[in-house]
C-alpha cells in the first residue's frame, strides 16, 4: 500500500522559514513527478512546485524567488524549502506523485500558518 506522510507545517512569523518533507512508501515503480500543491480555506487547490525524474522544476509565480523544491530518490522524498513566508502563503500543503507507469498518489496534507 502506498502511503505519502508529509511533515514540516506548523506556525510561522511573516518572513520566517519552513521545509516541508514528503515521503512516499510502498511504491513498487519509480516516481517520475513529484508536486506540491495549496489550498487555502475556501479557495481552490493550487500547485505550488512540481519536479521532475531529471531534476526540472516549475513554480508557481508566488512561489518564485522565495521556494525551492528538490528530492531524494533514493529515499522516495520531496522537500519544499520556504522562506520570506507570507500571510497569504497560509494554507494546507498537500504533495503528489505520479508513478512512471501512471499511477497518482496524495499525502493527507500538512498546514501551513504564517501569522504574527
């Protein structure tokens, strides 16, 4: 059974720092993406940062310049490095991957809080 856990979210000041980690388990083929994706209370879910296999990545405008999104493969993990936290970054984080062979998996989602 194939179980994402992420973890990292918490209670940040504007300006502050968070990582987020994700970590799939029980994946019998390679992950070729992985994404994370936001949703904010009553708004839709957004992508934030997606990688591929091969290491390119693509951000969303909001996210440039203040997030980076890197991975292990050998440990089946995506991180999300946050800084410059904003009010408006507050939302639930959510991370998906997308097999080799097709298959799409998501976390439960971790939350994210950027308040003073």
């Amino acid at each position: 059974q194939v179980q994402l856990v992420e973890s990292g979210g918490g209670l940040v000041q504007p300006g502050g720092s968070l990582r987020l980690s994700c970590a799939a388990s029980g994946i019998s083929y390679s992950i070729a993406t992985m994404t994370w994706y936001r949703q904010a209370p009553g708004k839709q879910r957004d992508l934030v940062a997606s990688i591929t296999s091969g290491g390119i990545t693509n951000y969303a405008d909001s996210a440039k310049g203040r997030f980076t999104i890197s991975r292990d493969n050998a440990k089946n993990t995506v991180y999300l490095q946050m800084s410059d936290l904003k009010p408006e970054d507050t939302a639930v984080y959510s991370c998906k991957i997308v097999s080799r062979v097709g298959y799409t998996y998501w976390g439960q989602g971790t939350q994210v809080t950027v308040s003073s």
